[in-house]
C-alpha cells in the first residue's frame, strides 16, 4: 500500500465523550463527537455513567463516522484507539471496540497516548492552520491534565512542567460550582469573564517552584472569598458573576502565562502550541497570541474542533504510528495513568 492511501479510523472513549474519526493520511475525513450530558446533572463526570452511556453511543458514533467520511470499513488500514491515560471503564468500552473490529478485518491496531493526541493534533491538517516545527513547548491544559511539555519530535517529549494538584480545567470548573453554575463550568467562566472586570477582585497566585502549577488553594481562595462576600450581601454572586469570572480567569491565565515564559526563558524554545479543552478559553487565546508582539513568539492554536476531546486527534498519532509501523498485538492493555 502506498503512504498516499492510509485510511485510519481512530476512536476516543477516555472520559465522558464517545468520539470516531477517519482520516486520510492527515486529513480529516470525518470527526463526530456525542456529548454525555447524562452528568451535568451531578455537576461532574460520574465514571460508572459515563462507561455505559460510551457502550450505548460506540456503534453509532463509529457508524457515523465511516458513513460521514463516506468510506467502508473494508478501506481501513488500521485502527487507532486511547488507551489512556483516563476513566478505566471508559477506556475499556473504546480499546475492547477497537480490539474486535481490528481482528475481524485483520489489520493493524494501534494504541495512542490521550496526551500526546492533544499535542499532535496540530499535525492535522487544515487549510489556514501552521503545523509547528520541532521542537517546541505545547501547553496542554484540560479538565485532567496540565502540562508543559518540550516536543523534540513526533515521539520524542519530555514533560518539563505539570500540575501539582488539581488541573487548570478543574479550576474552572470547581470555580464555576461555587458560583452555582453548571457543570461543565469553564465555557461559561470564559463567557461571563468577556463582560466583566479583571482587575475587579484580586486572588493570590501559588507559590510553586520551577515549571509545576497548583490549582488547589486558588479554588479554596475563592470559596473563601465568596462565603464572605455572601455574608455582607446575600446577592453577592449574582450582581457581580461577570467580574467574578473575569477575576478569576484573568488569575488563572496569569498563572499559565508567568510557567510559560520562565519555560521559554529556560529552553531558549519560542515555538508555542496550546492544546486541550481549556485552550478553547477566550483569556488564554489572548495571552497566547499577545506574546507573538510583545515576545516574538509563534505560537500555534488548534482549530476549535481538536481543541476538546475528540477522535480526530487520535487520528493523527495514528496515522503517525501506521507510518513507523508502531503496531500492538490484542493484548494491549488499557492505562488510566500512562506515561510519556
Ligand atoms: O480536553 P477536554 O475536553 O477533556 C479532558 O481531557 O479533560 O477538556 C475539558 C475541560 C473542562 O474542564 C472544561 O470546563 C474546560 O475544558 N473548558 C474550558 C473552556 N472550554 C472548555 N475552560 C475554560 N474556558 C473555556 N472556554
Ligand atoms: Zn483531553
């Protein structure tokens, strides 16, 4: 078969969204996600829920996605799947999936690091988006992870800095809770802070040395906070929501950005890709392309599309892996903590 012709469906089940894309070599073909909103409810992800309701969305989501990309089956070179890191029973519902269909039609199963997809997702390509040149830092942010990691190659990277406690996504999302607002809480943060005031409340940045973050205190600071302002004032969140959330956005993109310019400061690297559900916030998107003027840095955003979770991303390490013959045998195993 020649390079020019690698079909890969690639399926994404690691938290609470059932994903299945195909790819043609790096270009999409198709990219369908189906939303478990079955949590919102419970104002977080409830892992027993989220494994049934990925066992009842797989067929369809995969069905869509051939029929989309307006391939069959029997075109596959491969199939590509997340073994982790994520929600073990999650995990399980894709790689079990992934595992039968890839013996049944006797091609090559491939596993892909959920991190690593977030970075490479870069390598997607796409008419008007710049794919980086190595090495460079990506900052991966999400409601699981918060890293910076040097990318020297494909499959060569190092994590030089992550979380400590909780990840950036969880701050928002905690955030947003004690503000009453839904889960999840971070796109409306986003939505609420681009109508209010920064500077209108200051929260203290954590101390942490070198490249490691901490989300922890901020989220208790702001609990704090609120239950004293809701002591003067009953009302205190609902006359204020905008310039809370702008406060509290504005804080945690401080906190990113001060990690990201001591790592460039220690790497000599000003090639920057963001990743991961949060890069999706308006704060962060700012700051990022800021520093193009204000540092002359390239920085590098992923479509909105591979932003969030999404097979699309596993696509592309699969399609990257099916091309360095990277290939496992049915005796994979699923990895809720996985390393680089
Ligand atoms: O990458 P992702 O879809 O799933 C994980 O792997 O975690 O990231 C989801 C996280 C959630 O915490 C969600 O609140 C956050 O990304 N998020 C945002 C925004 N959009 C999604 N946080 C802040 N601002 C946004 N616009
Ligand atoms: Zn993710």
């Amino acid at each position: 078969m020649q390079n020019s012709d690698v079909f890969i469906l690639a399926i994404e089940s690691s938290c609470d969204d059932t994903a299945a894309a195909v790819l043609h070599n790096d270009n999409v073909l198709s990219n369908v996600v189906a939303n478990q909103l079955i949590h919102a409810q419970y104002g977080g992800v409830v892992p027993e829920l989220a494994s049934r309701a990925h066992q009842q969305n797989i067929v369809p989501v995969i069905d869509a996605a051939l029929r989309k990309a307006n391939i069959t089956k029997e075109q596959l070179s491969a199939i590509a799947f997340t073994q982790g890191p994520g929600l073990m029973g999650s995990l399980l519902v894709g790689s079990s999936f992934a595992k039968s269909m890839a013996l049944a039609l006797n091609i090559p199963l491939i596993s892909v690091n959920h991190m690593h997809a977030h970075i490479l997702a870069h390598f997607i390509d796409e008419e008007g988006f710049d794919k980086p040149n190595f090495p460079f830092l990506a900052l991966t942010i999400s409601g699981g992870h918060t890293q910076i990691v040097q990318v020297n190659d494909f499959f060569d990277m190092t994590i030089i800095g992550e979380t400590t406690d909780d990840a950036v996504g969880e701050a928002f999302d905690k955030s947003a809770k004690i503000l009453g607002l839904p889960y999840p809480g971070g796109p409306l943060v986003d939505k609420h802070a681009q109508l209010g005031n920064p500077k209108a409340f200051a929260f203290t940045k954590p101390k942490v040395p070198g490249l490691n973050f901490s989300f922890s205190g901020l989220k208790t600071a702001i609990l704090y906070f609120v239950q004293k302002k809701k002591l003067e004032n009953p009302d205190f969140i609902s006359e204020n929501m905008d310039d809370i959330c702008a406060s509290i956005q504005y804080t945690i993109v401080e906190i990113l950005m001060d990690k990201l310019k001591l790592a460039v400061k220690e790497t000599g690297i000003k090639q920057i890709a963001i990743g991961g559900g949060v890069s999706a916030n308006s704060g962060i998107r700012k700051a990022i392309k800021d520093t193009e003027q204000k540092y002359g840095w390239k920085t590098y955003v992923p479509k909105f599309e591979y932003t969030t979770d999404n097979a699309a991303m596993i696509g592309i390490v699969g399609y990257q892996k099916f091309l360095s013959q990277q290939f496992e045998t049915a005796a994979v195993v699923s990895k809720a903590r996985i390393q680089f």
